[in-house]
C-alpha cells in the first residue's frame, strides 16, 4: 500500500504512517483555519459513504463529502453505481467492527464488476488497524485514520490514476515524542457540507479531539490520538458560517467535552465555560449544546454559564459506567461512585431542572452480581433522564485486555444489559410523565417516524427537542419545521412526551393545534 506523504516509515513500503509534513492542512492547535472556498467543481463523479459510531463519526463524514464535493463529487445513496464508497467505522465495540466487514462484503460485488470503483476504509478502524483490514478485504484501495481525512480526495485521485492503494494513518500513541504524535492528528478544515446534516438548521462543531483519560476498556485514546482543544476562534468562526448558513443549534462536541482548555501560549487560557460565552454572543444562534462530559471535569462555572445562558440547552450527558467503586478503579475512571454523587446533586442545585444522562457499561471484567447491583441501585435512585447501556466488548490493544480476564459469560452480560435497562426505561417514564402539564419549548426537527407516513403539505406529526433535550411530539403544518415554538405536554411514553404545539407565536395565527395522538399501546420506545 502507498503513501504519497513522506514520513516516518513503518515495515516497508507497504506501510507508510504520516507525521505532521502534510503542507497544506493546517494544525489543530493553529490559528482559525476556516477560509473563503472556492466555489465546488461542477458534479462528475458521486461518492456513497455509510458510517457507523458516534457523533465524531457523523461530523467527520460530513467533511469528508464536504471536501470530496470541492473536488467534483456528488452524493449518491446507491453504493451499486457509485464511483467511490466510503465506510466510516467505528472500533469502540467488536460489534461495529462487524457491521463494517459484513458492509464490505455486501459492496465487494460492485468492485469486482467494475474495478474502477474505490472502496475506502476511513476513520476509526482504519487508524487502528491499518493495512490489516485489507488482509481481510483485499479489494479495499484505501486506508485513511481519523487524523488524516482531509486527505481523502487526494488519496482517491492517486489510486484512480495509479490503481495503487494508499494507506494515511497517524502516528501510534508511542511511535514518537507528544508533540509530535498530537501534529500527526491534523485538523481538517472544516468545509461543511449540510447535505450531510440531520437538519438544515442543527450542526455539530468540534472543539476537541483526542483523548487522554484512558480508561482501560477504551480504544478512543489510540484511534483518536492525544487530546487537543481547538482555538477559540477557530470554533467562533466555524459557528458564525454556520449562523449564516441558516442554523440554529449547534452541538459542541469532544470526547470529554468539559475538558476543554485552549492554552493561547502567552499566560492566557480559555476555559469551557469561557469558549461558551463566546459562543453565546453570536448573533442569531438559538440552542448551544455540548456532549460528552467526563463526571470529574464538570467545574461550578461551567455549571453555572449553563444556568445562565439562555441559549444553553439544560442538559447534562455524564457517563458514570458503573455503580461500583471496584469496577471504576479497575476501568480507571479517575473518580468514585461518591464523587460523581456529590457532581450530580451540585449539578441539579445550580442548575435547577436539569437534565442528566449515562451511559453504563455491564459485565466489566470482574464485575460480580454483587458489583452489578451497585449499578441497579445508582439507576434506581439518580433519575437519569435515559442511559446508554453496553455490554463490555474486549478490545485489542487497551490495558483491560492485558491486565484482566473478560470473565463475565456473554448470557450473564445480556441479562445485566436487560435488566438495567428495563430499570432505566421504568425511571426514564417517571421523568417523562413529571412532564405532563408543563410547557416546554421545543425546536422543531421534521415529521415524526409516524408523520413521515403521511404526504408532506397537510397537519402531520412532527418531533422537536426540548430544552432539556426530551423528544416531544405534536401535530403541526410542515412549515414549523425549524422553528422554535411552545408546546404543552398532555401525555408521555418512556422516552416521547406527547403534547399540542401553541402555533400563533410561530405562524402568525390563532391558538393551538390538538393534541398528538398517542399511540395505542403506550410502549418505551422511540416514536
Ligand atoms: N468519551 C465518552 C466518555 O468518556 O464517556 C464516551 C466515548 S465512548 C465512544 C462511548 C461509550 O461507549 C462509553 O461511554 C462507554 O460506555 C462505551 N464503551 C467504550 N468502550 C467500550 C467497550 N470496550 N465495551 C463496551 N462499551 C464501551
Ligand atoms: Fe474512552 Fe474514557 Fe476517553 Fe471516554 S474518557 S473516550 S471512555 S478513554
């Protein structure tokens, strides 16, 4: 496999990592990085892309046909007659990993059709596993890392005129000195594509990358590199281009969000709390969010510009992992079951009516049915808005796989996730249904799974989120789409308050629609 970028060199040509030499992609600790774009190249291929993972995931994509459409790509959602499809991965859980090489054998058809098209392995796995995944699908020409995507179009240009795969990964976490690894995760201009986004008006903007907590189960601190907060003003300009491109909310994202802390080299600092005031002040922005949060980083002001922001969304995403003090030391968490207590009721003290969600991880190495029942008591009582659950999924390459046997039975971890789960869903209906009777504000996303069945045009169901990020549902033309409007709440399932939306404020008329049918059978789920 080919490297165009010369760079450190790692068993032959076959296996080239990149450093920091890129020319023209800029570093992530630089000055703002986002320019005027030239105008993109007139459409004459198209471009098929499928990720996988989180919300870095999704941005990352985003960029990635942003910058592959400059270059004269379109977007096609037929991977059968595209002429390059991309597969974003994730490598948090075995099972993601799966999913991507059951996605490549469904396409590897395609290539042997034609064997012009280019199939590329972007993200995660690709930087973790490298030249290893075409072990396994040797019809894949490219292999591109988290820290090296803003090389893609060039990379595909190679292998189309070369028919030479290219490999761009960045350098491991102990391939060389900080600096130098921390250079290898370049920045990538973020050119936007909003083709790519949920809503027009609802974007992610990343503030961080990386990750160094290393939590032992954890492959993030590998694949995503070392942890590194972007400048300010970088961020401010990204979000006023947004802003001006007509949307509303944006999403601050980062591994440990609430870790963020850009160091301007001259004495000063900019702190989370800082980087939100500043965001707040643009003109026109509506709804500032931010996930995720690490439970030992959320600082009293952040806290409270949460509490005083208007435009901040009154919502907390903290995963605690475990109930259990053993299991957090043997994940190295870096804090206690008390200590992330003591963070939530000082959240919900200064910010009264927040909203604070989880995410757990079951059947830990070690985790004991006596260890388990401290989670189930943590859930029982914290009132969790909802919580992520997983079952521990051994990974290669972290400190879990080398220091503690995956000793809990894969039918033990099953039950543990469906029973915390059910725990949750049962406290997730208590949240929802305190609900009933309040009016809550809720930006508008687009019909419902259910509205979506009827012909755009008339009074469908729409969704929205509300300031404490509950889903809300209710009936209303299409034209509320994007709008910021007041809903009342009359019922609530698990995870869906159901209510009428007050439509004058809005639209200009009168009064307010009925009420959102409830489903028959009121269940837990999603609408
Ligand atoms: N940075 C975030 C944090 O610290 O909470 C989360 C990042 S991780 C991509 C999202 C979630 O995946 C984690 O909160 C954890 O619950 C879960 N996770 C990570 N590694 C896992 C593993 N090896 N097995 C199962 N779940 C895992
Ligand atoms: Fe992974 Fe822990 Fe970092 Fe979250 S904080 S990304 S779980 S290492």
């Amino acid at each position: 496999m080919k490297r165009i970028v010369p760079a450190l060199v790692r068993g032959g040509a076959d296996a080239i990592k990149v450093s920091s030499t890129y020319p023209s992609a800029p570093s992530y600790n630089g000055t703002p990085t986002m320019t005027a774009r030239p105008p993109a190249a007139p459409a004459s291929k198209t471009v098929y892309i499928e990720t996988v993972g989180c919300q870095m995931n999704v941005l990352d994509s985003e960029l990635v046909v942003g910058a592959l459409k400059r270059v004269g790509y379109a977007l096609t959602h037929d991977p059968s007659t595209a002429d390059l499809m991309l597969f974003n991965t994730c490598s948090v859980r075995e099972h993601a990993e799966d999913k991507t090489f059951s996605a490549l054998g469904r396409v590897a058809p395609f290539k042997l059709a034609n064997p012009a098209k280019v199939i590329g392995v972007i993200g995660c796995m690709a930087q973790k596993d490298g030249d290893a995944i075409r072990a396994r699908a040797p019809y894949v020409d490219l292999v591109v890392g988290t820290g090296q995507l803003a090389k893609i179009p060039e990379l595909v240009a190679i292998i189309q005129e070369t028919r030479d795969p290219q490999l761009a990964v960045s350098l491991g976490r102990r391939e060389a000195g900080k600096r130098e690894v921390e250079m290898s995760f370049e920045s990538f201009d973020p050119t936007r594509d909003p083709e790519m986004r949920l809503t027009p008006f609802q974007a992610y903007v990343r503030i961080q990358i990386g990750c160094d907590k290393f939590c032992t189960y954890c492959v993030v601190p590998s694949t995503r590199g070392p942890e590194q907060s972007r400048h300010p003003d970088s961020i401010l300009n990204e979000v006023r281009i947004l802003v001006d491109q007509g949307c509303k909310e944006v999403t601050l994202i980062g591994q440990t969000v609430n870790s963020y802390i850009y160091d301007h080299g001259d004495g000063r600092r900019t702190r989370f709390s800082d980087l939100i005031l500043r965001i707040h002040d643009v003109a026109g922005l509506r709804r500032i969010k931010f996930v995720t949060n690490f439970p030992k980083d959320m600082t009293d002001d952040l806290l409270d510009a949460v509490r005083d922001l208007p435009k901040m969304v009154k919502y907390l995403h903290v995963p605690l992992q475990s109930g259990c003090d053993d299991v957090l030391g043997r994940m190295k968490r870096l804090y206690t079951v008390g200590e992330y207590w003591e963070m939530l009721h000082r959240s919900r003290e200064r910010i009264p009516g927040v909203a604070v969600s989880s995410d757990f991880i079951v059947g830990f190495c070690g985790e004991t049915d006596a260890s388990f029942q401290k989670s189930l008591d943590v859930v029982d009582r914290a009132k969790f808005k909802n919580s992520f659950i997983f079952k521990y999924s051994e990974r290669p390459g972290t400190k879990a796989m080398e220091r503690y046997p995956d000793d809990v039975p894969d039918a033990v971890k099953k039950q543990r996730n469906h029973d915390l789960l059910m725990l949750q869903n049962e406290r997730s209906l208590e949240d929802s249904r305190a609900m009933i009777g309040q009016a809550v504000e809720v930006l508008v996303e687009g019909p419902s799974r259910q509205g979506a069945k009827s012909a755009p045009g008339g009074i469908r169901q729409l969704i929205g989120r509300t300031m404490t990020d509950h889903i809300a549902v209710f009936d209303g033309p299409d034209r509320l789409v994007g709008e910021i409007l007041t809903v009342d709440i009359a019922e609530a399932s698990g995870f869906t308050l159901y209510g009428a939306a007050r439509t004058g404020e809005a639209i200009g008329g009168e009064g307010v629609l009925p009420v959102a049918r409830l489903p028959r059978r009121m269940g837990l789920g999603l609408v």
